[in-house]
C-alpha cells in the first residue's frame, strides 16, 4: 500500500475550535447551536451520489434507442461519466479520510520522549 508521508497534507492552514456562539444583525441575536457536521470527510455523501448516477443509467437503459433518436444519447454516458469520476472522487475521499484519523490518532498519543 502506498504511504504518504504527513507533511503532505501540511497546508499551514491553521484549524481553530474557537466558533462563534451567537451572531448579531441589527436588533436581533441568533444563537449557534454546537453541533458536530454530519460528514466529515465526505465518504457517505459520494457514495450517495454515485449510487444516483447509477440509478440514472440503469432507469435510461431500456430507452438508449428513443433517447439515441432524439439526439439525447448523451444523457446515459453522462451518467455512466459521473459513475466513473465519483468513483476517483470515493478514493479520494477514502485516502483523504485515511491521513485525517492517522493525523487525529498522531495529536491523541500522548508523547514517549522526556519532556525537559
């Protein structure tokens, strides 16, 4: 299996917690709710996608020949396209995934060397 080393994915963007709790427009104060996102590191959300642009295919299958006939023959291999690059995109995103918990996993341990 490939390994990349950390500092790849060192982009010197500094990540901060520090979010504010309410919002001030005018004479009215929204609140922030602190809630975590739903999806991180985007996995889930390709995968829906790539299970739409299948469904999509195989639900224009049977008409290829009417859609053909009305110059609309694009529209399947559209499809099977957006199949295709949203698996490169699940890759991504798995390695993506992949380097953010060994990152996350590399913070948590606490140091083996001597301090001082």
């Amino acid at each position: 299996m490939l390994s990349i080393p950390e500092w790849a994915y060192d982009d010197g963007v500094e990540l901060r917690d520090d979010h504010p709790t309410q919002h001030e427009f005018g004479r009215r104060t929204y609140l922030v709710a602190d809630v975590e996102p739903l999806d991180v590191d985007g996995v889930r959300t390709v995968q829906v996608g790539i299970a739409l642009w299948v469904v999509g295919f195989f639900a224009m299958l049977p008409f290829y020949g009417r859609l053909r006939d009305a110059g609309h023959g694009w529209m399947i291999w559209t499809c099977a396209a957006g199949c295709g690059l949203g698996l490169l995109g699940l890759e991504y995103c798995r390695r993506r995934k992949r380097a953010r918990t060994a990152r996350e996993r590399l913070i948590d341990e606490p140091s083996d060397q001597p301090t001082g």
